[in-house]
C-alpha cells in the first residue's frame, strides 16, 4: 500500500528538526517515487502520433515476420543434394513475385534478395560462387544446406510478446508494429504539467531590463525539457513574489493539472513563505538535499496534484528536473523505468569537489586516440548556464568523493545516445 504524505506531513516539523544534509538523492528518489500512481486512462493513437507514447497493452504478434523463408541473397535456389552437377535454370523469383510451379529434378531457380524461397529448395548460393552457361548453372562454392535462407519467424513468431506495457514508443518501433500490421495502438493518455517562474527580478526576453532585473531563463529550460518528455504544457509565465498571486496561480494549476512545477522561491529566504501557502493547501515537504547543484527541493500534493519546487538558480533548475523530475514523470505517464546510462572514463582535468554532498558536474565526452573522456565545462556555479549548454554529459561525483586528480575514473551520465 502507498504511504500517505499526510503522515509525513503532520511530522513536517520533525522533518525540520532533521538534519537538513541528511536527505540523500537516492533517498529523495525513493521518497517521491512511493507517491507516484501512474495514469489509468488510456486513448487510441494511429502508429505516426504514437512517438514518445507509453503502451497502455502488451503488444503480441498476429504474424510470423518474416512470413515466409526467404532469400537473403541474389543467387540461386537448389536442392542441396543435387548441389554437384549443372542445373538447368526454370523461373525466377523475384521480392513480392514468388515463383509458383514445381522444381523439376536437377533444375534451380534464379531468386533475388527477399524472395519467397520456393517449398522444393533448401538453399540458396549467392550468385558469385557460381558460372553460368547457356541455360545452367554450376555451384562452385557449396554453401551449407539451409544457407542464405531467412526463416519464417525467425524474427517474430505468431503469439510473441514484441512490446511490453509501459514501453515508451520509439521510432523503432514504430516501424516494428508497422512490420505486424499495426496501425493504430492503444497509449496511456497525455500528462497535464503546468509550470511558472516565480521571481520580482524575471523578465521575458524582447523586453528590456530594468536596474537588477534578468531573463527568465527557467521558463524556456522548463518548456524544452517537459515537451522534450512529450507531456501536455500549460506555461503559465512569470508569478510575482507576491502570496496572493502566487496562492491564486498555484491552485488553479493544481485544480487541472496532474502535476505542477514552480521554479525559485524554495531557498532559506523565500521557503518559510512559500511553506505556508502549501502547508495551506497541500501536503509538500521541504528538503534540502546533499547535493549539488540544486539542494533545496519541494515535493508534495495539492489536492490530487504532483507540486515540484525547483530551485531557481537555473543549472540547479535543469538538474533537479533530469535527476527527480523527469523520471518521476515518466511514472506518471505509466513508462517503466530504466536506470539512466553511466559508465566511467577518465577525467583529463582534476576536479575540485569536498566530500558529503552528491555533485553533478558537466562534463564534456571527448574522442581520443580511440579512447572515450571526460573533461568539466570549467566553473561549476548553479547560476552558470553555458555550462548546461557546453556539456553533453553530467559527471556524477558520489558523496565520498573528494578532489579528484587528472587522469581520475569518473562515472558520467550522457545527455544523448543514438537515438
Ligand atoms: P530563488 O530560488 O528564487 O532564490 O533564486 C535563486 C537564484 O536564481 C536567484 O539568483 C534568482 O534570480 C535566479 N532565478 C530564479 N528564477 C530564475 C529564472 N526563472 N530564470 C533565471 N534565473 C532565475
Ligand atoms: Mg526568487
């Protein structure tokens, strides 16, 4: 059974008694994760919407694919018994035009890449380790019996489990369900997620500044990384540090939304403020996480509403997102979870780091000499964008770890694979 926030909740001032460093990543992560119910409406997608969709249904196999053996070369179909003397040529087979007649004794037939490979023949020769004259053909190199046939089924059989539920569709498989005759594919529906800026100091960019005044740049951070995930977005702009605007915007976000996300007003000065407009209408807890960047972190209930507070300082925005939000919308959504790809190389540059907290720094991945490393984008300040942008990887440095020297295996995180 989940636990109830609210049990949490009611103890909220011994979590304030708590040492407030004590509160691991991987403990943040387990804690929301208990409170994470996945959506349970489903709605029917055709196949070219379906990118980025979560399987609502196990998908299984009404077809043998391939359908038919087939061949896998341009050459010759034969008896392998009969692979010694000159066989005369009767027909051809061609992709998607099968050779229908009988295959006489000590007769082949021509087959192109594909082609249905007739029930008279068990192999095919590919057609350079064969002579041709006049109307026959003489194997020189015997392939073994069966070669160069794909097999029915070899890939897909009838009744196969190709997808499981809570797969996040990816173009691969689109084309997989296309290959079964797939066409239309049930999904869990969309995620709701609103989202705003809170902060007197925000402005839009086309606009100009005022003395003391920046740009917002965690609404565009936010927007990217959320659309980037395939919810539904309702940005809902900049919020004044003002209580009754921010009381205002905050419940009609939670009121239709299945999950809301603010940035800034999380840290010492702006949390107590902040504390009790949720304490008023929700269930959040406020932590300060150990790690870095991105320590202060509120995650709770609004009515049925999933509240994320996200500090402001924009790398911390973008990380806390990737390493508890993201995923935690992805439960949202029904997806099963798949631990983020890391692996360790060596870092070329020394890094400075004190133990206690976790760090994820950015990092570079690099190709040299055949080798794959790592070197930091340079000043690691939560205010420092260009870092984010510069980094194709986070350089995940545990609690224990303290200054590393150059040449040090680091464990990376990569912000993109192949696909
Ligand atoms: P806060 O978490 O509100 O205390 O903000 C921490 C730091 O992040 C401050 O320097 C803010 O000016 C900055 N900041 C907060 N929100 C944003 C934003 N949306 N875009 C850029 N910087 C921000
Ligand atoms: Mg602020």
């Amino acid at each position: 059974m989940q636990p109830q926030l609210s049990d949490l909740v009611s103890n909220a001032s011994c979590m304030d008694d708590y040492d407030p460093n004590a509160m691991s990543v991987t403990q943040a992560r387990h804690f929301i994760q208990q409170f994470l119910t996945p959506v349970s409406e489903t709605e029917t997608v055709t196949l070219k919407n379906s990118l980025g969709r979560v399987l609502a249904v196990p998908v299984t196999s009404g077809l043998n694919v391939p359908g038919h053996n087939n061949s896998a070369m341009d050459g010759f179909a034969f008896r392998h018994a009969e692979a010694g003397k000159p066989l005369k040529v009767i027909g051809t087979a061609f992709a998607g035009k099968p050779f229908n007649a009988e295959i006489p004794a000590d007769c082949c037939i021509r087959i192109m890449t594909g082609a249905v490979v007739p029930a008279d023949a068990d192999t095919v020769v590919m057609q350079e380790h064969t002579s041709t004259k006049s109307e026959s053909v003489t194997i020189e190199r015997v392939p073994a019996l069966g070669a160069n046939i794909r097999l029915a089924g070899e890939d897909i059989a009838i009744g196969q489990t190709v997808l499981a539920r809570g797969h996040r569709l990816q173009a691969a498989d689109m084309g997989l369900l296309a290959s079964l005759g797939i066409g239309e594919i049930e999904v869990y529906r969309t995620l709701k997620v609103a989202f705003f800026s809170t902060g007197d100091e925000l402005v839009d960019p086309g606009k100009s500044l005022q003395p003391g005044q920046i740009y917002n740049s965690n609404r565009y951070s936010l927007w990217g990384m959320l659309h980037a995930l395939g919810a539904i977005v309702s940005d809902l702009g900049n919020v004044a540090d003002d209580p009754v605007i921010l009381e205002k915007t905050l419940l009609a976000a939670a009121a239709e939304h299945d999950v809301v996300i603010t940035s800034g007003g999380v840290s010492v000065g702006e949390a107590d403020f902040m504390k009790q407009l949720l304490a008023k209408h929700g269930q959040v807890l406020f932590w300060k996480i150990n790690m870095k960047p991105g320590r202060p972190l509120a995650y709770g209930k609004i009515g049925n509403a999933h509240y994320f507070g996200l500090p402001g300082n924009p790398v911390a925005t973008m990380v806390t997102f990737y390493q508890f939000v993201q995923d935690a919308l992805k439960d949202l959504m029904g997806a099963n979870r798949m631990a983020a790809i890391s692996f360790a190389v060596e870092c070329v540059n020394a890094i400075k780091k004190a133990p206690g907290r976790t760090e994820f720094q950015r990092g570079i991945l690099f190709k040299e000499e055949e080798h794959w490393k790592v070197k930091t984008t340079g000043e690691q300040g939560s205010g420092i964008l260009s870092s984010m942008s510069q980094a194709n990887c986070f350089i995940v440095l545990n609690e224990k770890t303290g200054a590393l020297q150059a040449g040090t295996l680091v464990e990376v995180q990569p912000f993109h694979g192949v696909c």
